[in-house]
C-alpha cells in the first residue's frame, strides 16, 4: 500500500472558510477516487491560510481490470 500527498496553494484563505475548504476538498476527491473504482483507508486533510492539503493512507499499488 502507499500513500499520496496533494498540497494546494493559493491566496489567503479566509479562517472562517478553512474548514468548508479542507472538507470540500476531501469529499470532492473521494467522490472522483470512488468514480474511479479505487479506495482509500484513510484520508487526512489539512488547512492552513495559503494552504489545504489532504493525504490518502493506504492506496492500493493497482486498480482492478474494467
């Protein structure tokens, strides 16, 4: 199994709106990670005020055949 890291940057984010924006952006990712047959153990999000990042535990290293 491993793990991916996608780390966003941008302007500054709002405090009031960090914690809609680490949530949006976990769902959105599993919703396309689901779309795509593959799933995650664990997911992890982070924000920060030039930052959201959100960490993937345990991927599978292949998906199955479609």
């Amino acid at each position: 199994m491993t793990d991916f890291l996608l780390e966003l940057r941008s302007e500054e984010i709002p405090a009031r709106m960090q914690a809609k924006a680490r949530d949006d952006l976990a769902r959105l990712f599993a919703a396309e990670l689901a779309q795509s047959g593959i799933a995650a153990a664990a997911t992890v999000t982070y924000a920060t005020p030039r930052r959201l990042a959100l960490i993937l535990r345990d991927l599978p290293h292949a998906t199955e055949a479609v």
